[in-house]
C-alpha cells in the first residue's frame, strides 16, 4: 500500500513515515501543499494524509482541488485544532476523516487500515484467499495452516496480490502500490521479491498461487494460466 504523506512538521513527517514503513506501506512526503497536490495527480496512492496548515497552499484549498479533479483516493485530514466547524467543514468538502494533533500513531494506524479496508471493500483485518490466511494487524500468514515468515516488503506483496484475486497485476502497477517516488522502473527489484515470494507461498504445494501471465504481469490464482 502506497501512501502520500502532505505534513511541512519534518519531526511529524519523519515519525509517521518511519512507523508506517516498519508497517510495511510505502510513502511520499510533501512539506507543502502546491507539491503535495501535484504528487496526488501524478502518482496513484492507496491513502493521503493532508495537514491543514501547509505552506504555499493551505490543506482545504489542496482538498478541494483533489476532489474538483474527481481524485477519489481515501483523505485523512490533519490539524492542531479541535475544532467541530473545522472537522465538519472538512468532511463537507470530500475529507474522509480527521484527526487532531498531537496524536498517537496507533489510532493513525487504525483510521489508515480503517480507510484502505473501506476503500478496497475488505471488511476484515483477515484475508483468506485459495487455503492462504493473512493477518493484517498481526502480520502473520498462512497456507493451509503452515505459517509462513516474510518481511515486510514480501508481507505488503502478498497482501496486494489477495485483495485482487484473479486480476492481472501489471510490473506497473504493483511498483506504484508497494514503492515510493524514489523506485528505480528499470531495476529488477519486483521480480526478485515475486521470486521470494513464491519460494515460500508455492514450495512444498501442490499448486502455485502466484503465476506469471506472459507480457503483462502477475496473477494471484489457483486456476492454470
């Protein structure tokens, strides 16, 4: 999951981004709002979180613009004040939900899962896919009752693939979700993590889960491609 993170409080900034990474989600940061809202427009992200005060532009004018240019990404507005008219002018103007600073980064996390789940119609943190179980919260996962240990990267892999069973993946695609800004396309970075990935998911079983479609990417199946 790729998140943009539009926060000019580098301590803010730096803190949420290194304690959604151990999280496994990828971020971007812009320290203002003219860079964050043309990041929104170029990139594809799974979730923004939006400060209100931003410099150059203010997060209620970067808001409304996202939603005038029909980006329906899920937006986690942030302010340092708990105020009814500001929380209600926000969801009024297409905010998703709000929290005020100074906040604790585990309900952060909780409105995020709550936001991504409600956006992707998963209804559980539990993701069960072809005898495969994965824990979202505890970030655990299994085959047919074998645990399976994977890192971080190889964890947010997986859980893209079983939020789209039986859709083709593109190299594209899965580099927007599951890598920054900074993600060289040219590397084989995606290919040797698909690589690990199935020497752990597929191994030892009968069927491989995870199947490469000739010239356009991956699929997370159990029927023969």
């Amino acid at each position: 999951m790729r998140i943009l993170l539009i926060e000019d409080d580098n301590k803010i900034s730096a803190a949420v981004s290194k304690g959604l990474k151990a999280e496994t989600y990828a971020v971007d940061i812009a320290s203002d709002g003219i860079t964050g809202e043309h990041l929104a427009f170029t990139n594809s992200y799974d979730l923004i979180i939006l400060d209100i005060m931003l410099p150059k532009q203010d997060g209620w004018a970067t808001l409304v613009n996202l939603r005038k240019e029909k980006i329906l990404t899920p937006i986690l507005m942030l302010t340092a004040l708990d105020d009814v008219d500001d929380k209600i002018k926000g969801l009024n103007e297409g905010a998703d939900d709000y929290l005020t600073k100074p906040f604790h980064f585990g309900e952060l996390l909780a409105r995020i899962r709550s936001l991504i789940r409600r956006k992707s119609e998963v209804r559980s943190s539990i993701l069960e896919e072809y005898g495969v179980k994965l824990n979202l919260e505890s970030h655990t996962a299994f085959r047919e009752e074998k645990q399976i240990n994977l890192s971080a990267k190889e964890f947010a892999l997986l859980e893209l693939f079983m939020m789209n069973p039986n859709k083709i993946l593109s190299r594209e695609t899965i580099s927007e979700h599951l890598w920054d800004m900074n993600f060289d396309p040219h590397s084989n970075v995606i290919e040797s993590f698909i690589k690990f990935l199935r020497q752990k998911i597929d191994k030892d079983f009968d069927k491989a889960l995870i199947q490469t479609v000739r010239g356009s990417g991956y699929i997370f199946t159990d029927k023969e491609e």
